[in-house]
C-alpha cells in the first residue's frame, strides 16, 4: 500500500469516526428546530389516527405504523443533528456532511 493511500484510507478513517461520533451524540436542537420538529410529530400523529382508523388490521398496516414511525425518527435526527447550536467538528464540515446547515 502506497503512502497516498494510507493517507487516504486514514482521512477516511476520521471521517467515518467523526460522523459517528456527532450522530451518536445528543444534539439539542435551536429553537426554531424544535417546532419543526413538534410540527412533524403533530403531522404524524393525525396520520396515525387515519391509519388506525381507516386500514384493516394486517401486515400492511403494522408496516405502515413502523414506517411513520421511522419518518418521524429521521426527520427529528435531521433537524436535531444539523439545526443545533452545538458545534460540529471542522471534519464534518470539510466533509460536507452539514453543508445543509440553518444559520
């Protein structure tokens, strides 16, 4: 292995460390993040009472509880993990991991 892709490999290596590291952290989320997010979970909510309401019990629609479920868990990871006023890593930025950052 050559030294530009050692190199490589350990740039690599930081960043894959650094993002796991600000995802696995708790973020707390500015102001206007957190009604965002209480605005996706009150969205959410009203479609879970339409599922409940309105889809026979089956697969189909315990499949459809996770998913809305996972939607309202990545969409609160996105705003708590980019929308914060913690600080990143200058390696996420570099990165462009939160290039989509609210001032």
């Amino acid at each position: 292995m050559s030294d530009t892709e050692r190199s490589r490999m350990a740039d690599r290596l930081e960043r894959e460390i650094a993002v796991l590291d600000w995802n696995l952290t708790n973020h707390t989320p500015t102001e206007a993040g957190v009604s965002d997010i209480e605005h996706i979970r009150a969205l959410a909510k009203t479609m879970g009472s339409l599922l409940v309401t309105t889809c026979p019990p089956g697969v189909e629609y315990e499949t459809a509880k996770v998913k809305l479920q996972e939607l309202v868990f990545w969409s609160v990871a996105a705003i708590a993990r980019v929308d914060t006023e913690d600080e990143p890593s200058r390696t996420l930025i570099d990165a462009g991991f939160l290039g989509g950052r609210r001032a």
